[in-house]
C-alpha cells in the first residue's frame, strides 16, 4: 500500500497531463486560471492594506485635530479666569488620548504576536504526552 499527497493551487503534474490527454488545452486552461486567481488575491490584498492605511492616516489627523481644538479650549478658558474648568479639560483631554494611545499600540503587539505564534515552526522536540495507561 502507499500513500501519495500533493497540495497547491494546481492538480498533480501527472493529473495535469492526464487532464490534458482527456481534453487538448486543459492544462494551459487549468494553470491560467490559477494565475488569474493568484493576481486577483493579490490584487484584493493590496486594496485592503492600502485601505487600512488611508484610515489609518485619517483616524490619526482627526485624532490630532480634536486633541489640538480641546487643548485650545481648554487654554483659552484658563485665559478667562477658569483655572478648575480650564485644567479639568486639560487633564482629561491628555488622559483620554494617553490612554487610547497606549490602548491602540497594546492592541496592535497582541495581533502581531497573534500572527508570529501562527506561522512560528513547531518545535520537533517537544514531546506529546502520553494518554492514560490503565
């Protein structure tokens, strides 16, 4: 008895060629198709990435601009005679954005860790532990 596996976007070479015997041009057929298929994956992963990086981008001006407008206010009512308000909306403007800083960048480390655990080799020394022996 044996066993033979094969995996990738296109059949065996022998299954190819048998393909091609059953039907003259199916192979060529078989392998632009998958060509085809690889460039639009490819195609749709680019618009994803560079789409993330726009919002990106878009999240981190706004983000900007509405820390800039409080800290603004927050001065010009200082300015006034308004020191508790004035500080109090100071304070709070620092900490919100501190800790959606600190909170965004925890985020991204736990999914860059959750991806190299997911393609990190598994170790062939470690040993699977034996079931039970009764």
């Amino acid at each position: 008895m044996s066993a033979e596996f094969f995996g990738g976007p296109l059949p065996h070479p022998e299954h190819l060629a048998k393909y091609n015997e059953a039907f003259p041009g199916c192979a060529e057929r078989i392998v632009v198709m998958a060509e085809q298929q690889a460039r639009h994956r490819r195609d749709l992963e680019s618009t994803v990435i560079k789409g993330n990086a726009k919002r990106q981008d878009r999240a981190q001006l706004l983000g900007f601009t509405a820390f800039v407008g409080i800290a603004g206010g927050s001065f010009y009512l200082l300015t006034l005679g308004m020191s508790a308000t004035g500080i109090s909306l100071l304070l709070g403007d620092l900490l919100a954005f501190g800790f959606a800083f600190i909170y965004g960048q925890r985020k991204q480390d736990e999914e860059l860790a959750g991806k190299r655990k997911q393609f990190e080799p598994e170790d062939p020394t470690k040993k699977i532990p034996a079931g039970n022996k009764d």
